[in-house]
C-alpha cells in the first residue's frame, strides 16, 4: 500500500520520511503539517482469525491496542497459524511480525505439558529446559515475532541452549507436542 497522510496537523516523531532509506527527516521540514497513517490488511485464506480494524491512526509516543479474533466454526482439530505484520514509519521497526496460532483440540488433558521447566529466567548465556516426553519442538521468537532458535527434541528430556549470541529482551519459547497441541512460556535474556 502507498503511504498516506491525514489532515494534521503535524505531531512530532509522527512524521519521519526518508527518500532514500539511509537518512530520515520530518515532512514538516517540506512544508508538510501531516502524519503518516498505518494500514494493516489480512491475505490469504484465514477465515479463523478476524481484526477489529485494518488501519489506523498512532501518535508519537502513543500505543493502540490491537484486537485478535478467533473463530473455530467448521474447522477440524488441528494447529492453524497465521501472521498479522504492522507496517509503520517508525525508521528502528518499519513492520511488526507478529506469529499467531490457534490449536484445536478435543478432551485436552491439563497435564500434556505438565513437566516442562525452564531455567534460570532470566537467563543469561545458558538456558536449561526439561521436558517430558511428547515435546517434539521448541521454537524461540523475539519481541518482533521473529523465529530466533529453533530445536527438534523428539525423544530428548533436558536440553541446554547457548545463548551468548542472542541479545538481551523478553522472549517467547513455543512448545510443540507430538498431537500438535502448543504451549508458550516467556522468558527474558540478559
């Protein structure tokens, strides 16, 4: 989609522009009292999965709350996923990734995951995790959905990660069992 600006007029940091993609200014330096509007749009076939709005409005500083909604009707017991990305024009995180699933199940036993530990959180350079038998694999993801780490551990109980090279921040680890059912556990790295 081609940018697009309201009416104004002008907020601060709600206007960055760039012609070249290496150094940014203010529209209000062309001469231009605006701010530039935030669009998102769904594609593909995900019906499962709604957003109150597609498009909207953030001023400098500001956040908007973003609403999920998950429909299940006529879908078969099964893992869905899908990706809501969130175009803007913040220069340090031009697009927001942002990993979605849904897993459908019948008669879920509370216990499936039961088992599973995670330490130290926070961690710093090493991460130990025990899991019971069933987990085929974990994934990591950063706070922009980003897949970060990911593992096979079909058959394994403890692993240990090495995570010197991964920056500090929260992160999110999913949990994948053997009957496709997911669980996520957040974690911060130091």
């Amino acid at each position: 989609y081609p940018a697009g600006c309201d009416a104004g007029p002008g907020n601060s940091n709600g206007d960055w522009i760039s012609t070249n993609g290496s150094t940014w200014g203010h529209l209000v330096d062309a001469g231009l009292s605006a701010n530039w509007n935030i669009r998102a749009n769904l594609s593909g076939s995900t019906q499962w999965l709604s957003l109150q709005s597609l498009s909207g409005d953030v001023a400098a500083g500001g956040n908007h709350q973003l609403e999920v909604y998950f429909d299940a009707t006529g879908l078969e017991n099964a893992v869905y996923e899908a990706i809501i990305r969130i175009s803007s024009n913040d220069p340090e995180t031009p697009q927001l990734t942002i990993p979605v699933t849904m897993a459908l199940t019948v008669g879920v036993d509370e216990n499936e995951f039961s088992g599973i530990e995670v330490y130290p959180n926070p961690a710093k350079g090493l991460l130990n995790i025990t899991i019971p038998t069933g987990i085929n694999e974990i994934k990591m993801y950063n706070h922009i959905g980003q897949e970060v780490k990911s593992e096979n551990v079909a058959g394994q109980i403890s692993i240990n990660w090495n995570l010197e090279s991964v920056p500090g921040g929260t992160y999110l680890l999913k949990f994948v069992n053997d009957k496709g059912m997911i669980l996520n556990k957040r974690i911060i790295i130091m």
